[in-house]
C-alpha cells in the first residue's frame, strides 16, 4: 500500500481495458477510489436520500416494527448500539439493512441459508420503491466493476461475476444524527469491509481512509462518482494483490447519511487465492467459503445475534475468522 494523499478518480464509461487498468493500480495501491461514469440516475440517489429521510424522522416505536431483530435473514431497522465493530465503542448511527428480496418459494429461504431470504419493509409510502430501484441499478454497477476487476488481474472477465447469481449483498442506509458532544479519537470505529468489495454514496464528509504511513487521509463525496474500496474477500482472492484498506467515519457534529452496497458472490462461493498470485514470497492464505465468512462477521457485531451465540440459539460457522484477523492495516495509535 503507497503513502497515498487523496484517492484516484476512475471513469468508467470509457474503454473497459484502459478503465481496468487503472481500476487495478488503484485497488493495489489504495484500495480506495472514486467511481464514475457509472450510469446511475442521478433521480435514484435523490429518492433515496428522500425515503431514508423520511423513515428515520419518525418515531422510535414506529421505526422499530422493522426491527432487525424481528427478521430471521438480518433485514431491517438498525437502533444506535445495536452494532459494534471489534474493539471499539457505541458509534451514533442508526441504519436500515436490506438485500436481494427473495420470493416465498426459493430453495435456499426453505432451507434457512443465513442472510437469504425477505427484506422487512417499513409502512412508509415510496419507501420500498426508492430503495428497491437503486439497490438493483447499483447491483448492476458492481458486476460490470467486477469484470473490470478480473480484466484488470488478467484473468477471464467473468471469473468472479459468474458467482453473482443470489448473493447477499447489503445495502445499509446509515443515518448519523447532528451530535454537539462528537469528539474524535483515533482508531475508533476503523474496519475493513468484510465483502469482495463497496459501493458507497455519502453525502457529506467524514470517511477517513488509512493509508500506508499511517495517516488518515479525508475521503470527501465528489459529485456523481461512487466511493469504491477494496473488501477482504478481493484481497484473499488476490492473495494480497488487490488491499482491503482500513477506514473510519470521523466524528463530526454535522447530520449526515451514507448509503454503502457491500458487493458480494453467492453464499456458498469458495474463496482461495488465484494461483497466479501464489508465489514461494508469498504463500497462499488460507481460503474460505464467502457467505460463511460473512456471516460469521456479521454475528460478532451485532449484539442480538451475540446473545443468540451465548444462549446456544446460534453457532458461528465452522473455520470462521476472528473477528477484523488479517485484513487491514494495524491500527497503532
């Protein structure tokens, strides 16, 4: 990782080779980069930003009938407190989780596969409509990344795409309220993404991004460009060509939203290093099957589904990852 001070801007609307090219010096260099000429209408992020809005505006009560708790696939409403990265504090923000809506006779909802299944839908009208539409315009931007990324590796452009088919990928309508108490401090709330990779629309500052001095770098929104950064996923795949880069939101007293899709492969995707990038300096990590891995995550940050561990109502996957092991430059301030 380079001692970057700011983060590429990449258009894609261009030629895909030159586009991957530079997508790939940029996810080996920084792990962090702005994406645009993505196609999305500019109408969808303006009704998305109305609808969550307009859903944490009401009442705590009313917000809480789409309690995550209440979903058996982690859909939902998302109260302060509820998550908590490894290591670190109660951040203020609340959320709204919601992912490929899945209908009632699909095999893997019968079968109870973790993290597939319905989204819980709050009684607010337009609300379902404005998150459904972007969900699926930015699910198509992040497969046509995902063959840009392969080209980029020189590799066939639907190595990973093809693992695209029912994926659980998030998307989080995050809401950090105006806080006149914020204080910063280093490290607190600094992570990496646990999927392949994110697409992010903030729309105020505050994304800090770590580069390889140990500096963090301020990551601002630029008009009609994505926040796009690397996931631990794409770094296993890559054996560590492509970085998962550790990032934060700073606190700020301002209000502001963020709206990542955590881009993702099917559940049951086996994830290993690509020969290509096995040497004898550096050996291969070990693998992982990629919805194990993130829901073994997802269970070590939410404390309703840590007391469902603790009360034997729920298992961590077998060979799961510690919680932030690996990924990640270390947090040493």
């Amino acid at each position: 990782m380079s001692d970057f001070t700011e983060l590429p801007i990449i258009d894609i609307s261009g030629d895909p080779q030159e586009a991957a090219e530079r997508l790939g010096r940029a996810a080996r260099e920084v792990g962090f980069m702005y994406v645009s000429g993505h196609g999305v209408a500019p109408e969808l992020f303006i009704a998305l930003e109305d609808a969550a809005d307009r859903f944490f505006a009401l009442p705590d009560q009313e917000k809480r009938h789409s309690w995550i708790r209440l979903s058996p696939n982690h859909r939902g409403y998302v109260p302060e407190g509820e998550e908590v990265f490894s290591g670190g504090t109660v951040d203020r923000k609340e959320a709204f989780n919601l992912a490929l809506d899945l209908p009632a006779d699909d095999p893997d909802r019968l079968a109870g596969v973790p993290l597939l299944g319905p989204n819980l839908w709050p009684e607010l009208a337009g609300f379902r409509e404005a998150a459904s539409a972007y969900y699926a315009a930015v699910l198509d931007v992040g497969k046509r990344l995902f063959r840009l990324f392969a080209l980029a590796l020189g590799e066939d452009p639907e190595l990973f795409a093809r693992h695209v088919t029912k994926a659980p990928s998030a998307l989080r309508m995050i809401h950090y309220p105006y806080d006149a108490d914020a204080v910063d401090r280093p490290g607190i709330g600094a992570h990496t993404d646990y999927e392949c990779f994110t697409l992010l629309h903030p729309t105020a500052p505050g994304l800090e991004v770590l580069n390889g001095a140990g500096e963090w770098i301020d990551a601002p929104p630029v008009d009609g460009a994505f926040v796009v950064n690397i996931g631990d996923m794409l770094e296993l795949w890559t054996n560590g060509e492509f970085v998962s880069t550790t990032h934060r939101v700073r606190k700020v007293q301002e209000e502001r939203y963020s709206f990542p899709l955590f881009f993702n492969v099917d559940y049951f995707t086996p994830v290993e290093p690509l020969p290509r990038f096995v040497t004898p300096d550096r050996p291969a990590r070990a693998g992982l099957v990629a919805g194990e891995h993130l829901w073994a995550q997802i269970i070590q940050s939410y404390d309703y589904l840590k007391a469902r561990v603790a009360a034997g109502e729920l298992r961590l996957p077998e060979g799961a990852h510690a919680q932030a092991s690996g990924f990640g430059r270390p947090i040493t301030d």
